[in-house]
C-alpha cells in the first residue's frame, strides 16, 4: 500500500455538523487575506488569536522560552520519548472512534507562539541558526537554542516517500502552501473547493482524565493538507500533504467523564494507514504496540494546527 494512504477523522463538538471555526475578532490584513482564500471558513479562534500576538508583541522584545510541544512528535519523523508522549494520549487505535468508547487524555498548556504579519516575517530571519540566536537573544546550549536548531534540521530534512513538505513562517504562506499542495490557488474569485479547521479546546490544554466518543458521523473530502506548529520564537508551520490516496472522514464528538461532561472538546485527528516509510522509532509504534507498515496510526491534531481539506467533487 502506498504511504500516503490514510484516514482523515475531524473530530467536533457535540450537536455541530461540521465546524469550520469562529470568526476573526480583528482586521488585521491575515483575516482579509484568509476570507478570500478560503470563502466560507471562518478563521479559527485560535489563529485569530495568534495573529493579533504577533501584531501587539515584538517577538524582538520578548524572552524567547522553550515550551513543551506535542506536535513535533506526530511527525513521520519523530523520535520523541514514547513515555512521555503516551501520557497524552494523543495516539491511538483507529478502533477507539466509536460512540461510548473511552480514552484518556492529558494535553498540556500551549504556547502563545505569535503568528508575525507577513511582512514582518519576511524580515525575520529563519534558515541560519547562529542568525535566530543573535536576533533573539538565545544563548547557545540552551533548551531555546536546541528547539531552534531541531526546527532547522527537521525543516531542511527531505520528505519521507510519498510526502510533500515545506516550512512556513506567515498565515499567508501558510495558506498559499497548502494549497499549492491541494493543486489550488488563490485567486481573486476566491477558492470555493477548500476549507480550513483547526482541534478546538482550551489553550490551557485538557486536563488528565477519560474523554468519551459522543458520535460519529462520515465527512465528505478529497484531499488534504496538515499543517503542524513548531517550536522557534514566533509561529512557523511544518506543512504536508502525504498524496492523493483514499482515505475515510470523520465528525466525532468528545466530553469529559467527570465534572458533567467537561471540559468538551473538537478534536482533529489523522488515522494513518501506510506507515511504512515512517521512523521506526516513531513513538506512537511503542505506544500502539505496532511497527512501520503494521496497524494504523491514529493520532489527534493539537491545539493551533491547522487543517486544509479540498472537499470532494472539484476539480481546478
């Protein structure tokens, strides 16, 4: 089977049929530019958020501090500590994702890593380390200046078999390289076959406890595009797309066990069928007790990454 084989579950609040996210709260010229790229999605609360960080703070100004980031281990590439990634829950059996099925979760607190305008971003530097140390401020050998070379290294890396990837510092370029992937532009017309969604839950993440799968429901799709936050001074996305091939979408909706069913949340999340090109050191291989090429890997998309999904039937 192909690596790019999988299985694309969007998991939403409960009474919501597809949620696509929250409108922007300011004007800023990313809001403008995401209604014409993708008319119809709304921008997420989360982004929204971090757009308007990056326009009130000087990421010059601010101290830089490493913060604990789940998304770099649901990399194809990962090679994070299985241990502590299982004590989030955040990979597991695809077998899970049916009503009244129970998992344990236990995200942590988000960063608010600002998403720079564009134009600041282009000014920024981002490819030489020794460059990112200086203009920060990050000494070298520090947990700051290890997460900056990590990011470095994983964005030059090549792609695994089957994957297209790039880096991405703007919500602008963001976008535009997602859909580059999904074979789409952006045009003045604005792009009606593509939409946007990010995981929707506190940004102080969810606290250990079980979570039950509330419903399930088909989502219809094409193809799609994930784009992963990662650690550096202000917000750059790791972007790709693992081809063209099947795969089967989802709505499902979470609660918390105790406390009345809270905290709710509105999770995306991947099933992975093909992981053979993958790390054999992939934690969630340890955690699932599976091997490159062996059983899906499903895992849920943390808070601030996004989503780009070209609904099925259009052709551009």
């Amino acid at each position: 089977m192909h690596p790019s084989t999988l299985l694309l579950i969007v998991v939403v609040s409960a009474g919501a049929a597809v949620v696509l996210g929250h409108p922007a709260t300011t004007n800023t010229l990313a809001a403008q530019f995401w209604q014409k790229a993708l008319p119809g999605t709304t921008m997420p609360d989360a982004i929204a958020d971090l757009v308007k960080n990056g326009i009130d703070h000087s990421p010059l100004v601010e101290h830089y501090s490493a913060p604990p980031s789940i998304s770099v281990c649901i990399m194809f590439n990962s090679a994070c500590n299985p241990l502590t990634v299982a004590e989030t829950g955040i990979f597991f059996h695809e077998a899970q994702l049916r009503p009244g099925s129970a998992m344990t979760l236990s995200f942590p607190a988000e960063a608010e890593t600002a998403i720079l305008p564009h134009g600041v971003a282009e000014k920024v530097p981002f490819g030489n380390l020794g460059d990112v140390l200086a203009t920060f401020n990050i000494p070298a050998g520090s947990a700051e200046a290890t997460q900056v070379r990590d990011t470095l290294s994983r964005c030059q890396e090549p792609p695994v078999a089957g994957e297209v990837k790039s880096c991405t510092t703007s919500l602008e370029s963001t976008v535009r390289s997602a859909m580059d992937m999904l074979g789409t532009v952006v045009n003045d017309g604005g792009q009606q076959g593509v939409w946007a969604a990010t995981s929707e839950l506190p940004r102080g993440g969810l606290p250990r406890q079980p979570y039950v799968v509330q419903g399930v429901a088909p989502l219809d799709g094409e193809r799609y595009v994930s784009c992963h936050k990662v650690p550096f001074p202000y917000a750059v996305y790791q972007c790709h797309s693992a081809g063209t091939m099947g795969y089967r979408a989802y709505v499902v909706s979470l609660s918390g066990l105790r406390g009345g069913g809270r905290p709710a949340a509105s999770m995306l999340a991947f099933c992975h069928v093909d992981t053979s090109s993958w790390n054999p050191a992939h934690p969630a291989f340890e955690i699932l007790n599976t091997r490159p090429g062996g059983s899906p890997v499903c895992h849920f998309m943390p808070y601030g990454d996004l989503a780009f999904v070209k609904k099925a039937g259009r052709a551009y």
